[in-house]
C-alpha cells in the first residue's frame, strides 16, 4: 500500500513558477494529452483520439509549440506519462520523449499517469464535492481485466491508496463499494460506473475530462520535479507495464520452444563428436 500527496495544479505551477518551458505528454491510452507549461502558467494544451501516436505526435507537439510561439530548443525539459496503459502507446511516448531530451540535452521526468489523471479529476470538484470520497482511475488491461488505482480526496490535495492494480471490475465494485467515487477513463470507467449502479452503490460518477487535461498536470508534476532537480535516466526509464505484454510472453514462449529444439541436437552433436 502506498500513501502520497498530491498536490493541486495550481500548487504545483506555483511551486514550479521559475522552472520552463516543459513540454508534458501521455500517450497511455487512446486520447493523447500535451501541455506546454512556463513560468508557472500553461502556454498551450491539446488533446485528441488517435489510432497512432507514433503517426501524428510529432506534428501535435510542433503545433503545440507554435501556439506557444516557441521552439523546440527552448525547452528546459519533458515530462512523459510512464502508464499503465497501452503496451503501444507507451513505447511511442517514452521513445520519442527520451529522444527529444537527448537531442536537445533537456531533462526528461517521468510521471505516473493514473497520478496525474487523479490530480486532473481534482479540478473537478464541482462535481464531486466529498471530504471522504474515492477518484478511482481505471483503464482496460484485457484478458477480462482492468488496470486501477484509488486515490483519496482531502481538503487541498489527492493521496494515493493503492498501487496500481490488475483485477476485474467486479473486484473493483467491491473495493470501492460503501465510499463515493469518481471512475475516470473512458469504456472501462463507464462499464464500472454501471455495474456499480446495479449493485446500489450511491454516490458515483464517471468522467473523461481529467483524461483530457492529463498533459497539463503531467508538465506540471514533472516541472515541479525539476524545480527540485529530480530528473530521470534517459536510458533508464522505463515504461510502467504493471504486467508483462503478450509480445514478451510470446518472446519467451519462442525461446523456450527454440531451447527445446535445440538441446536434442546439441546432445547428438556432442555425443557424435566423442566417438570420432
């Protein structure tokens, strides 16, 4: 169990007023989040539905940073989500967040991407006004599964409950039952929404707003980071999977077949050779 404040985007802004530009982005799902924050105020921000991140993320961060009327060189970092999500969507924003640092020698800073939607889902709280409620992210992991983590409201920030977790949304209903809460996301958090309607549990909502506004809170947690001089390894940050993707399951179960193919001819070479 993990416990950590969270605080406001407004905090963090403040915090970070003479840190940037900071360019923030997450890929982690099917809606694409940027934000470009300086001096403590957000410059510029787009969010859109996309089926290739990998297609149309460079030209978004272009435009991004000619709203700002900036360019790419005068950034001071990038913050990137790190998930969970998708397997995909995270390579491509790692990979091209890491590779723009090191082209412009920035720092990149890594960010947890349900921390940053639940700090989004804060600045809802004209819809969800509750001392003691719940914001409860939620993304589909597959396999009949989803990925989640809760995080508690308080009076001017958001502490982290739980790690992320693997489980279905009936295990997550059951979690959750008893408080109010908030499911952010988008199939997944409707699909909890309703299965927590038929099982009579009050007091929720479902949103897709801090989806959108996600970018804006990643640039701002990661250039608060900086403002601390707490950077990230380009080469060693890495995506947060949660659980392995089929492709290195496939990876594996490959190997293990080409091992098992193998040693019997290695054993008949070796055996062959003995005897000349």
């Amino acid at each position: 169990m993990t416990s950590r404040a969270l605080c406001r985007v407004e905090r963090l802004l403040a915090s970070s007023g003479g840190v940037g530009p900071v360019l923030g982005l997450d890929t982690a799902g099917p809606v694409a989040a940027l934000a470009l924050i300086s001096g403590g105020k957000v410059l510029a921000e787009r969010s859109h539905s996309t089926v290739s991140h990998g297609a149309g993320l460079p030209a978004t961060v272009e435009a991004l940073m000619a709203e700002a009327r900036l360019g790419l060189g005068a950034l001071a970092g990038v913050a990137v989500g790190i998930g969970p999500g998708s397997f995909t969507g995270l390579r491509v924003g790692l990979s091209y967040a890491k590779g723009l640092a090191m082209a412009l020698g920035c720092p990149v800073m890594g960010v947890p991407t349900f921390d940053a939607v639940a700090v989004a889902a804060f600045e809802e709280q004209d819809v969800f006004r509750t001392p003691d409620g719940l914001v409860c992210p939620v993304v589909d992991a597959r396999k009949g599964e989803v990925y989640a983590a809760v995080y508690g409201v308080a009076a001017d920030a958001m502490e982290r409950r739980s790690d992320v977790l693997v489980l279905t949304l009936e295990d997550l209903v059951k979690a959750v039952s008893g408080a109010a809460v908030m499911f952010v996301g988008n199939g997944k958090a409707r699909e909890a929404f309703a299965l927590a309607s038929e099982n009579g549990v009050r007091n929720i909502v479902v949103s897709d707003t801090a989806l959108q506004l996600r970018g804006r809170c990643i640039a701002a947690m990661g250039a608060e980071r900086l403002s601390r001089g707490e950077t990230d390894s380009p080469a060693a940050l890495e995506p947060l999977y949660v659980r392995a993707s089929e492709n290195i399951f496939k990876h594996k179960a490959a190997s293990t077949a080409a091992i098992a193919e193998e040693t019997p001819w290695s054993r008949g070479k070796k055996s062959s050779s003995g005897s000349i």
